[in-house]
C-alpha cells in the first residue's frame, strides 16, 4: 500500500554552488555560499518554496567558526522555519539530515524542509597566504559543536602519530590487501583505475571543484606534485577539502509538489536509507578487513532495492571505502562508484560531499531516469556509516519504515575484539599497519598493530631506521600482514616491533 501524497517525502530542488574569485577578498563566505546554495535549490524546483520551509539543517562547518550558525543562515535568506539545527561532524550527515527529514515529512512533522552546508577553505587559505583580512561575518570567540579530537582519538593513538584519517584509512586498505588475496601492486592498480574512472566524471561535472581528469598512473604514481602522505596513499589519493562549495537539498510532500506543478519527471522519490557505526576507537574494532557497520548499512539498502542499485555515489575519502563498500554490494569492478567525481577530484566542503553528490545524483537521474540508486556515506575513521536509497520510481513505504538504525545487526556481525595487551613482550604477527610520510616524501613514522599468540592486541611503532623491515613494509610484491616479530615495551611505555 502506497503512502498518501501528502506524507510522500521527495526531492524537488537542488543547490550547487562553487566560488572561484582570483582575489580570495571577493570570495564569498560560507553564510552566503550556503544562502545561495538555498536560493539556487528553491530556483531549481520553480520558486515558492523558500519561504514555506520550515525545518532547515545545516551541516558542520570548519573554515569560518560562527555562533548561531543556522539563526544566521535563516536571518540571512528572510525565512522563519519553526526548526533550523546545526549539525555535528560527520561526512555521513549529509545522508543522515536528509533521511532524517524524509521521515519527518513522512510522519506529518515537516511540509517543505531543507538541507545546506557549505565551506571557504580555499578563500581563507589563500588569504591567510596573502596577509588578507577576509570582510566576512567575525568568527565567534566560542565555536559551536566543535571537532573535539578526544571523541575520535584516544591519547595513544596521539603519541603514535595515527590520529588523523589519511593515517587511519590505510589500517583497512593494508588488511584488505591480504584479506581479499592481492598483491599491493594488484590493490594498487585497482585503486588507481576506479579513481581514474571517478576523475573523468569530475572533469564533466560543472560544479565540480577539480575538473581535470588522471590517468592512474598519475593518480597512484608518488611524483614531486603527487607526493605519498600515508601508505599506499599519494595525494590524488585522498581527500581534498581545500575549496569553496555548498549545496542544498530541498524536500516536500509529493502532493505539494503536484501541486506546485513540479514536472514529475524532476520529482525524485526517497525510498529509505540506514546507519550504523562502529566503535570510535579504532583499537576497539574487531578486525580491519572490513567494517561490520558498513556491512550492516549496505545490508539495509540492498533489502530496500530489492532489485539492486542502477548507479551509486560511494563516500571516497580514501579508496579502501568505496572497494569494501563495491564489493559488499557486489557490483562490478569497473562500474563507476560516483556520479559526483569523488572527494579527491570534485572536492567537497569537509562534511559535505554527500550533500553535494545527492544534488549530482538527483541531477543524474532527471537526466537518466532509474528505478533506484545509493547514496552512501561515511564519516570519522571508517566510523559512522549512513546509506540512502532515492530514485525516479514512487517509493515502496515498507523501505521508509524499516528502522533506520542497524546497529543491532552490525553488533551481531561483529567477532570478538582482541583484548589489548599493551604492556606485552614477545613474539606477534602484523594485523595490519600504517606508514606516514613527510613533505619531502620520505617514510617519517608508523606503527603496527599485531596480534600475539593468545589473540590478543598490540599496538608497536615501527623502527624507521630499520631499512630492510620498512622496505618489507612497503614492497608491492606481497603484503606483510601475517609476518612475525618480536613487540617489546620501551621506557616511554609504548610498544615497538622488530622484525
């Protein structure tokens, strides 16, 4: 049984906006970028719109800290929403807010809701470079729902040196490696052929922020402008938040927006998403081969699709995402896994590639209409995932009221997590590892997480000055996860490996 039109949430209008002044003292600010981002989305589905929203999120920004953030952006377009919420961090809320605001339109609880964010790295980058003083709104003295590094990592993960995402992602891309029986060269060359793929979409998306395409060599090859910051990963690798973005996303009933006289070929249906996440400290998980939690979310969608997905937007921070998430979901390996060009190449404000590729995939499937695609998205280290199914077709009500939280079903998935013995001595073998780079290239640091012959944790920084063992480490000829060594404990209190 369909649900009535006037508690049928869709997708009527979308924003893109990207800013590009040679002089960073034009750039727009990220109040206005998403101001435009709003009006550009209410344009989209034929204006009358703005002033009827009455639910607004704005997603976490970084590179200009105001205080009441949503308060500014609703005094700044004239609109007086009963609800408008600033967000948390997260690359999964994008998804989450627009789920989220699908359910509530869903249950009579909002007619005509939007959501928004936006950011200026690029403009405050350069002017910082050029000793600009930038006439936006002043940043505020207190900065509202902040990163707050403790809630991500632990003061361990500190004193390694793997604390931020680029050194945490290849934890996963290196145990997968051995997991799925490749060579590092093997896992290499797919990376850099799914990302050579995501590039040339980039390069013909308008509102992409880079729009040159690479070839993957020139993706995965270490080179003076391409330079290796985590292994395996080079810079066209990773993800590149340095710009001036936003995007908008506007959501009503299906009945208004008939009546409205909104085409219905430019009504996208949402037809039910998922969330799940797993424990934020990354020692606390139970394996780095995949991730239950996503495991979980992809579960969800592909129970709501029944009939699998047409095209898909998988969040690619870094490339062990989007090849965990592909093969979870079983789809080709060269099926493209973006429609937007990915973060490394279209670029995205820091929490909002997935808003900007929901404005892509609406885009995509006005053009090229398609029963169902996926939107899935990813946020901290491999923690927090949401996935959301849209499409042309109307949406079965049995996918929106499925729960919209799997943890349940990802904490049944999860094995036992190892105990962590980090006073241990003695003989383990490598679970898994993360090398970091300097800017010059070399190899700086790294730290591998083993397991010792009861199955427990240990945590061990590598000796760089041991060439041959680093080599091993980092030889695309076999992967090292499996070899033995000797952990010892050192006056500092941290563990160390010797081969």
């Amino acid at each position: 049984m369909a649900l009535p039109a006037d508690r049928t949430p869709v997708i009527i209008g979308v924003g893109d906006i990207i800013d590009r002044p040679a002089d960073p003292a034009l750039a727009r600010e990220p109040l206005q970028l998403m101001a435009d981002a709003v009006n550009a989305a209410d344009a989209d589905a034929g204006g009358g719109f703005l002033h009827r929203i009455d639910s607004m999120d704005v997603i976490n920004l970084v590179s200009w800290r105001y205080d009441r953030v949503a308060q500014r952006l609703v005094e700044r377009l004239g609109i007086v929403p009963a609800r408008a919420v600033y967000g948390l961090v997260g690359g999964e809320t994008p998804t989450t807010k627009i789920h989220e605001a699908a359910l509530r339109i869903m249950n009579g609880n909002s007619l005509v809701a939007v959501v928004t964010g936006g950011e200026a790295a690029n403009a405050v980058s350069k002017a910082k470079a050029a000793g600009i003083e930038l006439p936006w709104t002043p940043p505020a003295a207190k900065v509202e729902n902040p990163i707050i590094g403790s809630e991500h990592v632990t003061p361990l993960a500190v004193r390694h040196g793997i604390m931020s995402p680029v050194h945490v992602y290849p934890l996963y891309e290196n145990a997968t490696i051995a997991e799925w029986g490749l060579t590092p060269a093997e896992a290499l060359a797919e990376s850099g052929m799914a990302y050579q793929a995501i590039s040339e979409i980039a390069a013909s998306n308008p509102y992409a922020w880079g729009q040159k395409a690479f070839g993957a060599a020139e993706i995965t090859a270490a080179t003076p402008d391409n330079r290796m910051i985590a292994w395996p990963y080079t810079k066209r690798m990773v993800a590149n938040n340095t710009v001036n973005q936003a995007g908008a996303v506007l959501m009503t009933t299906l009945a208004l927006a008939r009546e409205a006289g909104i085409a219905e070929d430019r009504i996208i249906h949402i037809h039910g998403g998922a969330a799940a996440a797993e424990p934020m400290d990354y020692l606390a998980r139970d394996q780095y081969d995949h991730s239950v939690a996503q495991d979980a979310v992809l579960d969800q969608a592909m129970r709501i699709a029944g009939n699998g997905f047409d095209r898909v937007e998988l969040y690619s921070c870094f490339p062990t995402v989007p090849k965990m998430a592909r093969r979870t979901l079983g789809l080709a390996a060269d099926m493209p896994f973006s429609v937007t060009g990915g973060l490394s190449f279209a670029g995205a404000g820091l929490n909002c590639y997935m808003l900007q590729s929901t404005c892509a995939m609406v885009r995509s499937l006005r053009e090229r209409p398609a029963a169902q695609a996926l939107l899935y998205g990813q946020g901290g280290y491999v923690t927090k995932h949401h996935a959301l199914v849209i499409g042309c077709d109307a949406a079965d009500p049995a996918g929106l009221m499925l729960p919209k939280d799997v943890q349940e079903a990802a904490e049944a998935a999860r094995a036992t997590v190892p105990a962590l013995a980090l006073d241990y001595a003695g003989p383990a073998t490598i679970e898994t590892f993360s090398v970091v780079y300097d800017r010059d290239g070399a190899p700086s640091h790294g730290s591998i997480i083993g397991l010792t012959p009861e199955r427990a944790r240990v945590f061990a920084r590598i000796d760089m000055a041991d060439a041959g063992f680093v080599g091993r480490l980092l030889s695309l000829e076999a992967s090292p996860v499996g070899l033995g060594g000797t952990v010892s404990v050192g006056e500092d209190g941290l563990q160390a490996w010797a081969a």
